[in-house]
C-alpha cells in the first residue's frame, strides 16, 4: 500500500497499477480526481472570469457562450444565450445573488460528472 501511495500521489496514472483495499481505492480516487479535475475546471473558471473578480456574472458567462458557439460556427441570436443563462445560474447559482462564485462553479462541475 505505500508503494502504492507514492505512485498515485506521484501520477494521474497507476491507480490500477497495484491492489488495494476497497475503502482505500475511494480515498485514491477521490484524490486523483481532485488533482487531474482541480486545474482544468478552475483553468475554465478564469478563462470565463473577464475582469477576475472570482465570481461569473451573466454578461461573462453569457461572453464566453458566444465566443464557445462562433468558435464552432454555430453563433445564435440573443434570447437562446438569454435562455441558457438562466438555465446555467438557475442550477449554478445556489445562493442566488445573480453571479456564479468559485465554489458555486466547482460543485457544478462536480455534479456533471
Ligand atoms: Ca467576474
Ligand atoms: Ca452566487
């Protein structure tokens, strides 16, 4: 188990590489998951946060739709970015201040896998 500890806190990769005990397999798991996850979703996070202020509003995530959608070459009118904004803070926004924190934005993603 300690060899296997140093290879899983080591690598994305070998946690299948060695046995371990069930309850141990879902502490490593967890742990690689929130390694190999953390960066990307908080990457996206900034990416989205225009003026860095930690927290989306909808002009920002409403900025990043648009820019998502004509990268694909599928650009839409207004009211269906209008429409899947308030379908994003109604699930995102848990405390209904009208942005969307780092923390709110984390739980999201974790509720996508
Ligand atoms: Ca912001
Ligand atoms: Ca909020």
């Amino acid at each position: 188990i300690l060899s296997c500890l140093i290879l899983t806190n080591g690598s994305h990769f070998p946690r299948y590489l060695c046995p371990v005990p069930p309850n141990a397999t879902v502490v490593f798991e967890v742990e690689v998951l929130s390694v190999s996850k953390g960066p990307r979703t908080m990457e996206a996070f900034g990416r989205m946060d225009l003026d860095k202020d930690k927290s989306l509003s909808k002009a920002e995530v409403k900025e990043y739709l648009k820019l998502e959608y004509e990268k694909g070459g599928k650009s839409r009118d207004d009211p269906f970015y209008e429409k899947l904004i308030d379908d994003i803070f109604y699930k995102n926004d848990g405390d209904k201040d009208g942005v969307i924190s780092a923390k709110e934005y984390n739980i999201y993603q974790h509720d996508e896998l």
